[in-house]
C-alpha cells in the first residue's frame, strides 16, 4: 500500500516537473505559458524584434490571457469564436470600424486623464488603496497613463487575432502605446505600477486585482520572464 502510495506521489511530482519546464520554455520561445489555444501547425507570422518589443508593452494582459508574442500564430476556430465574444461583451468590438474606434480613443485619451485628476484630487484616498496591493504597496505611483497605453497595444493586437485588423493597421497603435509608454515612464518596474494602479482605479472590486499584481511581480523578478530579456529603453530595434 505505502509503496503504491509512494509511486504514485513520485508520478504527480515528476508531471509536475515536466509541466513546468514545458511552460518556462514556452515562456523563452514563444513568450507565454500555454499555447494549447493556437494551432501552430497553420503559417504564423514572425514579429521583428522591434514588434516584439512593442508587443511587450502589453505584457501583463497578454501573460494573463495566454497570448505569445514572439510568434502570432492563428487562434483555434472554437478559441477565436471565444475570444471575439469576450472582446465584444468588454469593448463593444465586432469588426474594422469598432477596433479603429477603440483604438482611436486609447490613444487619443482613454482613462488617464480623467483618472491622473483622481489621484491629484483624492490623493490620500488612492494610495490608501494602492497600499492594500501586494504589488503597489512598496511602489509609487505617479502615473496611471501605462492602463491606456498597454491596453492599446492589447486591443490592437487582439484585433489582429481576429482579422478585424490587418497587421498593418494593428502596428501603428502597438507603435503609439510603446513611444507614449517610454516617455512616461523609466522601467518596466514604473510601468507596471502605472498599469496595475490604473487597473484598480478602473474597478475597485475587481476580483482579479491580486492575479495581476502577481503577474506583474512574475514578469519583473523571474527568470524566465518575457520583460527580463527585453530591455526597457531599446527601441526600435536595430
């Protein structure tokens, strides 16, 4: 019985140990834990390493949802019906002139402004909230402009999955929230702040707020991490 037991706990523990080195190498290849929602074996498109570093800005969005940004394979037929539901039932997109339309309004001013006037306002009652974050609690936010600017990257990139987009409409964005991005803030550490901060200024009783936070501590810390071979300041891309 004890060694039954004893296999048994030697098997679980072994699968456990092959299912994380399968996601730190898709991690390293491709830039996300799981890729089971593509097919890779239909062509994908190879992103330069100026894309790819545009493509980081939305990193925190695109680890939560499993989306690779070293190579933008297409989405399985029953993933794309999926995904194409939930953007519409959270950005009202359902084809090319809603994305240009929402997209347009990320860059043009989003939440930011509107939430930059909170925080110069209501100072003390935002930061007592960020205190409570595992992950802003030992940060400091002075700019939630990041939320904008990675979810345009998000959105524009999403579309794309979705041929709502071609890449050539989709990058001009990518491109925008990336500069917009670099000239606010100096890390991924800042900007991460500034997103997840943002985040929480958008719905205070959001259920996830502690997954993100983890997510941002990941992609900063580890070492495997898409952020930690990406260098903030370098772009473009030579």
């Amino acid at each position: 019985m004890w060694e039954w037991l004893r296999s048994v706990s030697i098997f679980l523990s072994n699968k456990k140990i092959a299912a994380i080195k399968l996601e730190n190498e898709n991690l390293r290849l491709y830039g996300a834990r799981d890729l089971a929602g593509f097919d890779l074996t239909k062509p994908v498109r190879q992103p330069t390493p100026t894309e790819i570093r545009g493509l980081a800005t939305g990193g925190i969005l695109f680890f939560y949802g499993d989306n690779p940004i070293k190579i933008l394979p297409q989405l399985k037929p029953d993933e794309l019906v999926e995904r194409k539901a939930a953007t519409a039932q959270w950005w009202g997109i359902y084809d090319t002139e809603d994305a240009l339309t929402a997209l347009q309004n990320l860059r043009k001013g989003g939440h930011r402004q509107d939430f930059q006037n909170q925080l110069k306002h209501e100072s003390l009652h935002w930061y007592n909230l960020f205190a409570t974050n595992p992950f802003l609690k030992s940060r400091t936010v002075t700019n939630v402009g990041a939320w904008d600017y990675a979810r345009m990257v998000n959105v524009a990139r999403w579309c794309y999955d979705y041929g709502y987009l071609s890449w050539e409409q989709a990058w001009p964005f990518i491109d925008a929230g990336t500069r917009l991005a670099l000239r606010d803030y100096d890390s991924w550490d800042s900007f991460a702040a500034g997103f997840v901060a943002g985040r929480l200024m958008w719905d205070v009783q959001n259920d996830s707020h502690a997954d993100i936070a983890e997510i941002a501590r990941y992609l900063i810390e580890s070492n495997v991490s898409l952020w930690r071979d990406i260098p903030w300041q370098l772009y473009p891309v030579e």
